[in-house]
C-alpha cells in the first residue's frame, strides 16, 4: 500500500514535468497551429541558461525561485524572437510547413548550444534543500518533488486564470477556435501570436530548468523531451491545457508504475497508451474535432502533369543518374543510391501526404518493415534477392493496410500523431525482439552478389516505383483520392467511398517505402532501428515539404536536395547549423517548396 | 566554458587541415586513417576522444612517422546512424583511398561498419563499441576491437562483487544491448561464482530517458541487499540523485560499470556516490609513468585532464601504429594477419592485439568511488589487464564463427 | 412515377423535433421547392433524404426502394445527386478533371489505377460543360473559380452522376442576382428535358415561385402546407407564420 502511494505521488511529480513542457506546446498548437518540432530545444535552452544562472547566485530557495522565474522569462525572449525572425513571415505557408522551419532551428540550437557550454553533462550542484526529503509511509520521498507535485496544477490554474479572465486570454482561445474571426475584430494577430509563443517559450524554458535538480543540462534534452511532449498535447486534445495536465497525470503515472509491472516495455508504454487513447478518442481526452483550418484551403494548388520543361529535366536527371557509375567515386555512388531510395521513400510519403491528406510522421515504420522483411527473409530463409526484393513491399502494405483500417478516418494531426505512434512501436519490436532482429545491432551482412550492378536495380526499382506511383495518381483512383481530400462531402455525395480510397493510398504508400526500405537494406548491407527512428520520419517530412507538397516533383527535388545537402555537410564541422541554417533560408525564401517555386516561374 | 570551446577549435583546425584530399601520393606518402565516429551525437565522449587521437598522431609523426611514412587520420561524423557510417566507410575507402578504417562509439554503428570492411575487405579497428559480438558471434578475420567489451567489463568486477556475499541483487541497466549484454552476463558469472544468488528485480529504463524517481522506488521495493547498475552519463546522474534523496544507497552495495570514468563521474560533482564498486580511469591519481607521461603530454596540449575517451582515442592509434609496423606494410591481407600479435604501449600499460580473436588485451581500472573535496573520485583502485578478463580459447574459439 | 416518397418521417435532436412526421413525393420531372424559416427542418430533411444522418421513424423510397438509413455515397449510387449550400469543387483540379473524375465515380471506375484519367470522359465532360456554361473556364483550377462559376461546377458535377433525383441546398446563395436565375433556369430546362425530379431549399422566394412546380413549407418541422405556388402562396396560415402578413 505504502509503495502504493509513492509511486503514485512520484508519478505526480514527473506529471507535473511534462506538463509544463507540454503546456507550452499545446498553447502554440492550439493557437498558431504551428508544430513545433523547436519545443525540446528551447526545454533544453532553459535547462542551459537555468544552470548558467543558479549556479551563479545565492543557493537559498528565494534566490532559486528568482532564477527559475529568469530563466522562463529569458526563454520567452528566445521564443519570442523566433516567432518575430522566423515563424511570423511562414504562416501563410501550407499546413505543416513551419514544422520545416522548427526542425531547422533544431539543428542550429543545438550545434550553438554545443558551442556555448560545450560538450559536457552540466549537473546542478544541489543546495541541502534541494536534498531533502520527507517521510512518507515509511519511505523517503524527495522535497522538491512534493513541490513539482504542487507546480503542476499551479500552473495549469494560472494558466486557466489568464485564458478565461484577461482580455489578452480570451482573444487566444478565440483565435484557437477561429484565426480569421480574431483577425476580422481588428486585433493585431501578429502581436498574439508572439506573445503566445513566447509564452509557450517560457513555459519549455520552465520545465527545463526545473528538471534541473533532478539531473543535468544535457545535449540530450531537446529530443528525449520533444516526442513526449507531443505524445502527451494529442493524447490530452490539441491546444487543451486540462486535458494536456490529464494526460500528463495519466502517462506519468502509467510509468511510474510501468518501470516495475513491465520493465521490458519502458521504450513502448507511452505510445500503446497513445495509439489506445486515439483510437477510442480520437481527438485526445479534452480535445474536439476542429475541423479543417481555413488556411488549409488556400495550400491547394493545381497538379498538373508534367509540362516539356520537366520532362526535360526528369530526362538530364534520368541520364545523369544512368551515366554515374562513370562519373563519380564509391562516395558519389552511395550519395546517388541514397537519392535514389530517398525519392522513392519521399514520393511514397507524398502520396498519403499530398492527394491522400494524411500526414505522417511515423513513415519510417514501412520502411523499416520493408528493410527488415527483406534483411529477414535473406538472412533466415536464405530468401534470393529478388523475392526478397518483392516480399519486402507486400510486408509493408499488408502492415500499412492492418494500421490503417484503424486510423484513416482520423485526419490531420491526430493522424500524423497515430503514425508515429504505431512508428514507434515498430520501433520498440525492432529494438527488444532480440532473438528475432537482433535488437539495436541489427540485422547485418545482406549484401547484394554484385554490389556495382546492384545501382541499376535501385535505379529501375526506385525511379519505376516512382513512376508507378505517379501513374497511379494520375489514374481514375489518384483523381477520386484526390477529389476526397479537397472535398470530402462533395465527393461523398459523388459516389466516392473515401474512406476506402484513403486506405488503399495508405496501404500503397506503405508497400513503396518498404520497397524503398528494402532497396537500402542491400545498399547498405544491414538493417537498424535507427531506420525506423523518429528522426528517419522526420527525414522523409522533410523531403516532401522541401520538394513541396503540391505535384510529385515535389519529393523528388526534396529527396534529392535533401540527400545532397545532408551528405556534403555531414562532412564539416557544425553541421547541424549549417543544414539547419540552409532549410531555413529555404523556407524563407521558397514558402512554397523548390518545386512549387519553380512551378510559379513558368 | 572558454575551456571547451577552445579545445574545440583547436580540434577543429587540426580536423579541417586533416581533412583536405592529398592530390597525389607516393608510397612515401601519409598512411591514410579512415575514422569515423558519432561526434554529434555522443559530444561528451568523442571530443575528448578526438583530443586523444589528435596527440597520438602528432607524437608518433614526431618521432619519425611509421615505416618512415606519417601517420594521417581523416575524420568523419556518422551523427550516430549506422547508415551513414557505411556510407562514410565506402567514401573514405572509394574516393580517400584510406588505408584501413578506425572509431566508432555505438555498438550499432561498430557492427555495421565491421561487416563494411568484411563485405569490402579493409581492415577495420574498432575503438570503444563494448559489443561483445563485435569479435566473437559477428568477428571476422578484418575486424580488430581495442576496448574491454561488456563481458570483460562484467568479468573484471565479479571476483569483487562475490565479495560482497550479497544474497538479493537488483539490476538497473539502459534498455538496449548493451545494457542487456551487461547483465546477462554480469548474472551467468555471479550465479557460476556464488551459487544460490538471487536476482529480485530487473528494471530497464529507455537510454536517455530514466524515470529516475520510480526506477529507485521500485528497486528499494524489492528489498535488495545489493545493486548492479549499468546505466551512464545524463540517467546516471538521475539515478544517483534520486538514490541519495531516497536512501536507496544507504546499507547496500553497488556494483557499478563504467561510472568511474570521468566522463561519467564528474558530472556527478558532490553527489557522486562513495564506497561503489566500478570500472573507471582514476586520471588524478595514477601514479605509473605511463600513465603520467601521457596525462602531462595531453594537459599541456589541450589544457585539460584527459578523459577515458582520450585514452581510448589515443591507444587505438598507437595500435594501429604498431601493428603496421608489425606488418610492415598497410595491404590489407597482410594486416589482417599482421595485426594479430602485435604489441603497443598504451597510457594503461602495454596491450596486445590477440590473434586468436583480435581482441586487444586493453584493461580497465576497478575500485572504489569516493568523495575528495566536493567531488567523486575512485580510490583503492587497481589496474585489470584486459588478458585476465577474457574466457579460454576453447571457449573464444566456439563463440566465433569458423 | 414517383422518384422520391417520404413517409412519416421523423427526427429528434436532444427534446426538440427536427423534422416532425413529414411526408411528400416527388415524379419525375417535377421541381419540389421545400421552404419555411430558419430552423424549420428543411436542412435536416435534407440530410435525411441524402443520407447523412438516419431518421427516428419514417421511411425513404427512392424509385419504390426503400433507402432508408444508408450511407450517402450508396444513395448516391442510386441516381441521387446533390448541390452545396457552401459550393465546393475539387480544387486541385482544372474544371474539366473535376467532371471527368465526377464522370469516372459515375461509371464506377475510380477503382482504375492504370489507366489515364485526363484522357478519358472528354466529351461527356466538354457536353456537360456547355450545357452549365463553363466552358472557357474548362482549364482554370477550381480552386481560383469565382463564386458564381464554383456553384456551377457544383452543380455539374452533380449532374455528372446522370442523377434521377437531384437535391440542391439553397442554389442561389451566396450567388448574384442575375447568375442566379439563369442557374434556376438551367435547372428547370435540366428538369423538364431529361425528367430529372427536383427538391431544392430556398430563401428566394422569387426564384421558387419562378421554378418550382409544388412547394412544401415547413414550419417546426411540420408541414405547414403543400400545394402548386400560387396556392401556397395564396394560403393565409403561410402569409401569416412565414411569407409575412404585411406583404
């Protein structure tokens, strides 16, 4: 009973940790709409700049609070410089395109906070009351986490307060119901919109540095709290603070006592909890269906099939990637292979993502299901590369198919959120079935007999998959997909069953990233969880929003940039930043994807 | 701060001139180290490591070079991904024209560039990846490891651990192979070593991300007399705070890997624990020449106490080193072979490459944490060759492939 | 021949009654114009009929089928093809693809994934196009259409389905005065020419008793009265609780 109690108050405590970081995301959300993949960066900014500041004055609780109360505002100051330098100038730009824009600044903060602390774990020392614990049913339990326990439902109360009480309050919850209402009462949205992200800013900045007596400033923080942050704004409703606190209760709980029910399942507790929670709910225990966003509409542009001057382009392309093999090294070679897999991979995405509206961020789990059905196959049936090459994609789309029979009728965010929990699930067998993938060392040794011939096969494979995929969206099927995601009742009332075609564009986008995923298998010879990580996901989100999401070029330019510019940076210092720098100026300059730019020149 | 940052510069120039394609060489040229590692990814532990490499090379072109020819590493970031490691292997290999690839961090990463070299047939020296499949279940006769793996690592601290009489163990250790790997062996010996020993309560937080509060609770729920830990770095740090807050510490013995290792064991400041049982590099309180001769050599070109990653970065050249000259030439069959035997100083002592496995006989400090002057620091310490640490040959020999 | 016969049909939001025991037919070729104020019912009978929401009692025949309670897209399949109040075309597309795809769902093809959509329907597409008016507009995207032009389309790609029974929800809003009696005209000629069966809503009373054949106003979500225009306009119980008695 005693433990009972604990670990149930423990549970509150870390609660109270991911509410505040989740607070500020979910108010971001909620109002700007913006996914801000930039949220851990400034959770662990806050973490930085908190210890750069305590460690430097009085260590008495009044003093630490003071700090604590600096370091949020000095975070809010950050965030509100992004939203002014960055975000402010990309609203306009399609849904999901200021993620593009957040992932950057990712990169950049975090080579420049490696540059400015150095590589080094920054522990805080801790004062005697930071140390101290009371008794509780026979067991120590820690001060300051009774008082996270307390900072909580504080904040959430303040929070309440600030929304439902000031006038400043109730202009964001009704630019959260309705951007363009807000705007058409005359007030300055842009003035809202930062301070809403500055608030959301010193929020992350809060959690940060309060987690700091539990641990360290670490260059880990900004994606070991990002995903959770995510997973606990959808499982709570996008852009509600209860139910974001709710959630935090429900999965801080779930863990605490998760690490001693099901030790082993540690990497996955938190997403079955989220795909079971979206499935039942679909928009998270407080949140309800907003429906499209205006905004939405104006992204829609028109596809058309390709015109003289990119055929003549996709024809250099063509005969450049055929004549490699003359041009370039062994460098050069894997740098094509890789453009080549990512096209495929991209396109695949940009199927679901573009005529089929449902974005993604868990596409890397096809992939990772078609690499690892073609390393298994090889490896345990002593399956021939061909077969393996064709088992690999009926895997994926049998997987995409089972997956999505549950999750195509959701759209928008929630859907992207379920991807990646199912990604991520696939993630966890990938890591802890040991016997059977051989856990994070992965499966290795898949190499193709002929590893120079092999390049045509994953040229053939990878541009006819594309050009199957673009055949198909230029087919009957491709036109209905599409009619549904401009108008879903419109062509309901036409006889189309949406449903239906949105998962059979699932399943097919499922079966070609695991083409792709198996393509890179024997390219690269071995299988690894790290193919179906969060941020091999993110990779393919990426090429797509580069690229531009409105014609299929779009993924292809992407993909291809994207490879490129990642494999040629790789190689300097900094790296992050400058990748980081170079898809922000990108997103800046080209709001509508490379592809969309050059289909505005024409 | 401007420690770091420094150092990091200085790293960077080194790197950058490194790094510039030779135009045209003659067999009197550098003798070209491919070296890849997760430097963004693991900064705390690369950065030192680089420091260390960086010193080898310049002493051993210092005096005169190996076979007359320098030594000249390029180095690339594989961020952490397998994936590109092997890409970064083929364009070192393909376009650089590397004689033999080095580095690695992950066992992941380890493992996928080790089966490159095979597919390709370079040879390639692994650094710190612990695997113990590196160079048994998936060795090969192209691949050479000079770290103690996590049987070894297990095996050093278990004459001690046995010591302890410890009836009821718990264990804590990061949720992925290595952390795996650890235990299950750190379990088979204890059990050979002290039958009726029992293991009450396995946790397994995810890497990076220990919900330290509930880990301790629930270890200090199954009543322990004793504690194996395998966790490192940021979840270290968590675990020892919330353990101290809540008296896990208190009354019980822990064995602990790796947290003697400054790396590990300086974030920990005042807390760091006293009285465990580690592995670790006691660098402010080695007192043999070889270990001194290259504390003083680093301090006065980096201006910082080395870390393990140093030393780890700095022995790898000096075996590379020596086994060409061992071999007398950089052809990669001959290395194969050549390696195989060769003998190198290392600021820990002499070591051996092992031609049975190609596991390098590289030890480990084991000892006793403690607390001098507000921070952690490893006394009654003793040096374990990596020799000693190893199974039979009989028993080597089954778990590689024939 | 009767199209469309609703029985006794009832539904109930919460304690209030939507639509109350209503019932009336339609033949073929005939305009039902089905009017009354705000929150009379009108809307929910047409959700009714067109399948978005399932009805507390009462059946639907369509064609002397009873349709009661399926999905829209299946009574969509029967013959029964439906224009929005809020217009909305397929806006990634050029007008003509918007009927050729609307074309394809007809023929039950938009399960086809090899063959080339564009090059197919053309010239049901380009017919259709000229009988709405649309045809210099045939390559503009739908998504930059005027409001006007997006109502046609609307309607076009309704027709597309060759619908036995087309139901249009408030025609004229939104649209300006001229283009929306030509739109009505167009209508009525669709009706009268091809013995397609009309219900449609409407706030313009001088568009309905230009068109319709008979109307029914609702009131409550009761029938308040039926009949050809000028009777209904004529009745007192109407001019009093809707048409307004100053009038």
């Amino acid at each position: 009973m005693s433990f009972f109690l604990t670990q149930t108050l423990t549970g509150l405590a870390s609660a109270s940790s991911l509410f505040l970081v989740a607070a500020g995301l979910t108010v971001i959300f909620g109002v700007t709409r913006v996914v801000n993949f930039a949220h851990g960066s400034l959770c662990m900014l806050g973490a930085f700049i908190g210890w750069s500041i305590l460690t430097r004055l009085p260590r008495d609780p009044a003093w630490f609070a003071l700090g604590v109360l600096a370091t949020a505002a000095a975070t809010a100051l950050i965030g509100a410089a992004l939203e002014i330098g960055l975000l402010r100038r990309i609203y306009r730009a399609p849904e999901l395109f200021q993620l593009l824009a957040t992932f950057g600044v990712v990169l950049v903060l975090a080579d420049a906070t490696l540059w400015l602390w150095g590589p080094n774990d920054l522990p805080l020392p801790r004062p005697p009351w930071l140390r101290q614990f009371v008794m509780i049913a026979g067991s120590r339990f820690p001060l300051f986490d009774l008082v996270l326990i307390a900072i909580g439902p504080l904040v959430l109360g303040g929070l309440l307060l600030v929304f439902h009480r000031t006038r400043w309050g109730v202009l964001v919850r009704a630019a959260t119901q309705d951007r363009d209402m807000v705007a058409a009462l005359g007030v300055d949205q842009r003035l809202l919109f930062t301070s809403v992200f500055a608030l959301g800013a010193g929020l992350a900045g809060l959690g940060g540095v309060l987690a700091l007596p539990a641990g360290s400033a670490n260059l880990q923080i900004d994606l070991a709290v990002i995903t959770e942050a995510f997973v606990i704004v959808v499982v709570g409703g996008l852009g509600s603070i209860g139910g974001a606190y709710l959630a935090a209760v429900l999965i801080g709980v779930l863990q605490a006592f998760g690490v001693v029910v099901l030790p082993g399942a540690t990497l996955v507790l938190v997403f079955v909890v989220m795909a079971v929670v979206l499935v039942v709910r679909p928009y998270g225990l407080l949140g309800r269906d907003r429906g499209q966003s205006r905004t939405d509409a104006e992204a829609v542009i028109l596809q058309r099939p390709a015109g003289p001057w990119q055929i003549t382009a996709a024809g250099i392309g063509l005969a450049l990637f055929l004549a490699a093999p003359l041009l370039v090294g062994p460098f050069g070679m894997a740098i094509a292979t890789e453009m080549l897999v990512a096209m495929l991979f991209a396109a695949s995405l940009h199927v679901m993502m573009g005529p089929g509206g449902m974005p993604s961020f868990g596409h890397a789990a096809w992939f990772g299901i078609g690499a690892y059905g073609a390393a298994l196959l090889a490896q345990n049936l002593a399956t021939p590369m061909p077969l393996a090459l064709a088992g690999a994609p009926i895997l994926a789309g049998l997987a995409a198919f089972a997956v999505g029979a549950f999750i195509v009728r959701l759209s928008g965010v929630y859907l992207a959120m379920l991807t990646l929990a199912f990604a991520q699930i696939v993630w966890a067998v990938a890591v802890q079935f040991v016997g059977l993938t051989g856990g994070d060392n992965g499966v290795l040794g898949v190499w193709p007999a002929d590893p120079r011939g092999f390049y045509y096969v994953a040229l053939a494979l990878c541009v006819g998959g594309v050009l199957v995929l673009r055949r198909i969206m230029f087919s009957p099927f491709g036109f209905a997909l599409r009619a549904g995601r401009d108008a879903p009742a419109r062509a309901a009332a036409s006889g189309i069953d949406m449903t239906a075609h949105r998962l059979a564009a699932f399943t097919l986008s499922g079966a070609a990233a695991g083409l792709a995923g198996a393509i890179f298998t024997y390219s690269k010879g071995s299988a690894f969880p790290t193919y179906i990580s969060v941020s091999h996901s993110v990779d393919a989100l990426i090429m797509v929003l580069l690229g531009g999401i409105g014609s299929l070029a779009g993924p292809i330019i992407g993909a291809i940039a994207y490879t490129g510019l990642f494999d040629l940076l790789l190689a300097s210092d900094f790296w992050r930043a400058r990748l980081g720098a170079v898809i922000i100026a990108l997103v800046l300059f080209f709001p509508a994807g490379l592809a969309g730019w050059a289909e505005r020149r024409r | 701060m401007t420690l770091s940052r420094r150092t990091l510069l200085t790293a960077t120039a080194g790197f950058t001139g490194l790094a510039a394609p030779a135009i045209s060489r003659a067999q009197t040229a550098a003798i070209r180290i491919g070296e890849i590692n997760s430097y963004t990814a693991v900064p705390s532990f690369t950065l030192p490591y680089r420091n260390g490499w960086t010193l080898a090379v310049e002493q051993i072109n210092a005096s005169g070079g190996v076979l007359g020819r320098k030594l000249e590493v390029l180095s690339r970031d594989d961020a952490g991904k397998p994936q590109d490691a092997i890409r970064l292997a083929g364009e070192l290999i393909g376009d650089q024209k590397v004689d033999l690839l080095a580095g690695s961090y992950l066992s992941n990463v380890g493992l996928a560039i080790s089966d490159f070299a095979l597919q390709n047939k370079t040879l390639f020296v692994g650094g710190e990846p612990l695997t113990d499949a590196l160079v048994w279940q998936k060795g090969h006769r192209y691949c050479y490891r000079l770290r103690a793996s996590t049987y070894m690592q297990a095996r050093m601290l278990i004459d001690d651990a046995a010591k302890f009489g410890a009836k009821r163990w718990v264990t804590v250790s990061p949720n992925y192979e290595y952390g795996q790997s650890l235990v299950k062996w750190f379990k088979i010996l204890l059990a050979q070593r002290q039958p009726g020993v029992e293991f009450v309560a396995e946790l397994w937080p995810a890497l990076g991300n220990i919900d330290a509060g509930a880990t301790v609770a629930a270890l200090e729920q199954a009543k322990p007399d004793a504690i194996f830990n395998g966790t490192f770095g940021p979840d270290l740090t968590k675990f020892v705070r919330a353990g101290n807050t809540r008296g896990l510490f208190e009354g019980r013995k822990v064995v602990s890997v790796l947290t003697g290792e400054p790396e590990y064991l300086e974030p920990l400041g005042d807390e760091a624990p006293a009285g465990w049982l580690v592995t670790g590099y006691p660098v402010d309180s080695v007192t043999d020449a070889a270990n001194l001769g290259f504390i003083a050599a680093y301090k006065a070109r980096f201006n910082e106490l080395p870390k393990l990653g140093s030393v780890v970065g700095h022995a790898m050249i000096a075996g590379i080193a020596a086994g060409i000259a061992k071999t007398g030439s950089v052809e990669t069959e001959a290395m194969a072979d050549g390696f195989g035997g060769a003998k190198f100083a290392t600021p820990f002592g002499p070591v051996t490459w092992r031609a049975l496995d190609h596991q390098a006989t590289f030890g480990a400090f084991i000892g006793r944490t403690a607390l001098k002057n507000g921070r952690g620091t490893m006394v009654d310490w003793r040096y374990i060759d990596g020799a000693d640490a190893l199974p039979s040959d009989e028993e080597v020999k089954k778990l590689r492939p024939a | 021949m009767t199209v469309l016969a609703v029985t006794g049909l009832q539904k109930r939001f919460g304690g209030v009654r939507a639509v109350d025991d209503v019932t009336f037919s339609i033949v073929a070729g005939e305009i039902l114009a089905l009017i009354g104020p705000n929150g009379a019912g009108k809307s929910t009978c047409f959700n009714l009929i067109n399948g978005q929401i399932a009805p507390d009692h009462g059946t639907i025949h369509l064609h002397g089928r009873d349709i009661t309670g399926l999905a829209p897209r299946q009574i969509a399949r029967l013959g029964v093809g439906r224009s929005f109040q809020i217009a909305a075309g397929f806006a990634s597309m050029t007008v003509r693809q918007n009927l050729q795809t609307a074309f394809a769902a007809h023929h039950r093809q938009s399960w086809r994934f090899w063959h080339d959509a564009m090059g197919a329907h053309i010239a049901e597409a380009e017919a259709l196009l000229a009988r709405v008016g649309l045809v210099a507009q045939a390559d503009r995207a739908a998504g930059v259409l005027a409001y006007g032009d997006l109502k046609r389309l609307d309607l076009a790609i309704a027709l597309a389905g060759a619908p036995g029974l087309l139901l249009m929800d408030e025609p004229g809003a939104g649209m300006a005065l001229a283009e929306r009696g030509a739109l009505m005209r167009l209508v009525q000629k669709l009706a009268r020419e091809d013995g397609m069966a009309v219900l449609f809503t409407e706030h313009d009373m001088a568009a309905v008793f230009a068109i319709a054949d008979r109307v029914v106003v609702l009131n409550r979500g009761k029938i308040l009265a039926s009949g050809d225009p000028a009777s209904v306009r004529a009745d007192p119980l109407v001019q009093a609780r809707y048409l307004g008695a100053g009038r």
